[in-house]
C-alpha cells in the first residue's frame, strides 16, 4: 500500500475525505402535527417534573445526540434550553429528531 500511496495527490486525499462525509449525511425528516404534539407533550412533561431527556437534533446533515434537563421553554422563539454536563444548550424545536423522557 505504501508504495501506491504516492500516487494520491493531496487535493484528491481531501476529496475523498469531504465525500466520505457527504455520504454519511442524513435528510431532515418532515414531521405531521400528532408527531409535534407529542414533542410538545414530552417536552412540558419532563420540564414540570425536572425529568433527565434524551434528544437526537439535526445538525448540517448529521444526528447529534444530546442528554440533559431541560431548563426552559420559549414557545414565541420556538425553542428550549438544554442544561447538560458542558452548560446551557438553545435547540430549537424544528431541529428535533427524537425525544425520549428518562423516568
């Protein structure tokens, strides 16, 4: 392998690699009411009773997974804030994937 590896020219080592990362994109899922509903549901429920959430948002392409409390809702900028172990998240609702409420 070492010897064919001089034949990659460096311009084409990052192409590959920006493709390698294209491909691992995902499409942003359209959600229909009932699914929101039930965000908003969730998402009330484990702010009143102080409940540990898992959410998966949408991030450029990719599904980031985030854990937390959740400290505050803002229904006119449509969005919470997440407390996690590295600070305060803002999320805003339409980046949402899933959300699980850890009892």
């Amino acid at each position: 392998m070492l010897k064919w590896h001089g034949f990659m020219m460096p311009e084409h080592v990052a192409e590959t690699k920006q493709m390698w990362i294209d491909s691992q994109k995902i499409n942003k899922p359209i959600f229909d009411e009932d699914r929101i509903s039930e965000f908003e549901g969730l998402i009330k429920y484990a702010k009143e009773y102080n409940l540990y959430v898992d959410l998966s948002i949408y991030e450029e392409g990719f599904e980031i997974k985030l854990f937390g409390y959740i400290s505050s809702i803002d229904p006119l900028k449509k969005e919470i804030k997440l407390a996690t172990e590295e600070g305060i998240k803002k999320i805003e609702f339409a980046s949402l994937l899933n959300l699980v409420v850890i009892d």
